[in-house]
C-alpha cells in the first residue's frame, strides 16, 4: 500500500502537470487562431491594400500615395478620408475621382502598421499613433 500511495504521488504531482508540455513549442489557443482565421477572412473579402515596409508615421501617406499614383494613374482628385474599425481592423479610406467612371474609394489595412509603430520607442511616434488610433473611433487608446 505504501508503494502505490508513492506511485500515485509521483504521478499526480510530477507528470501530469507536464503532460502536453513540449521545450519550444508554443501552445496554440484555439480561440486566437480563430480570431486570426477571421481577420484574414475580411481582409481578403474587403480587398483590403496592406501596406508594407513602413517605419514611421510620416511614411504612411507616402506610400499611400505611391499606391494610388501606380493603380489609378487617370484619377484627378483623392480626398473624402473615411477612418473607421471594423472587427478589430484600423481602415483608411480614400475616395479617388475621375471624370470618365464612378468615384472609387480604396481602403488601406492599417492594423498591422500601427501595432508596430505603437512600439516604438520614440514617445513622439507613439503620441501620432495613439492619434490615428482615436481618429479610427478606438477610445481606448
């Protein structure tokens, strides 16, 4: 009885605590691969424009810029800004006009840009991005 009150103890208290833990493997919480499975879904159903290699927050309308002059070459004016959150994602509007066709608005991705410009470690970069960030309706921030 004394042994198997030992071997019981050893297993309780020893190796069930480490079952399912593996040394570099990050456990995966099926909740967020949930989330992430959803966000990609909406941004792939909205068409949305990710911009990439932006490293602060004035290279943002650059490149914003940039996008629009290489896919709307025939387009005069841009304007009508339309900043909104839908299901955790930070969108961009810009409405493009052209005297030939219908007005077009293009929507930018901004999540992933301000989550890394909000991690910056120039207090200046993260005040505009904490801006931006209330501009979209985030009041948290």
């Amino acid at each position: 009885m004394k042994y198997i009150k030992r071997i019981l103890f050893t297993s309780l208290f020893v190796f069930v605590p480490f079952a399912g833990y593996s040394k570099g493997e990050k456990s995966m919480d099926p909740v967020d691969e949930g989330v992430k499975k959803e966000l990609e879904f909406a941004r792939s159903a909205m068409k949305l424009v990710l911009l990439e290699h932006i490293e602060s927050v004035e290279e943002i309308k650059a490149a914003q810029d940039a996008y629009l002059d290489k896919h709307f070459k025939g387009y005069e004016f841009r304007g009508g800004h339309v900043y909104g959150m839908l299901r955790g994602l930070y969108l961009h509007g810009i409405t493009v006009f052209n005297r030939k066709g219908p007005a077009k608005t293009v929507f930018f991705d901004m999540t992933d840009i301000y989550k890394k410009l909000e991690q910056s470690s120039d207090e200046e970069t993260r005040a505009k991005v904490r801006e931006l960030m209330r501009r979209h309706g985030d009041t948290k921030k």
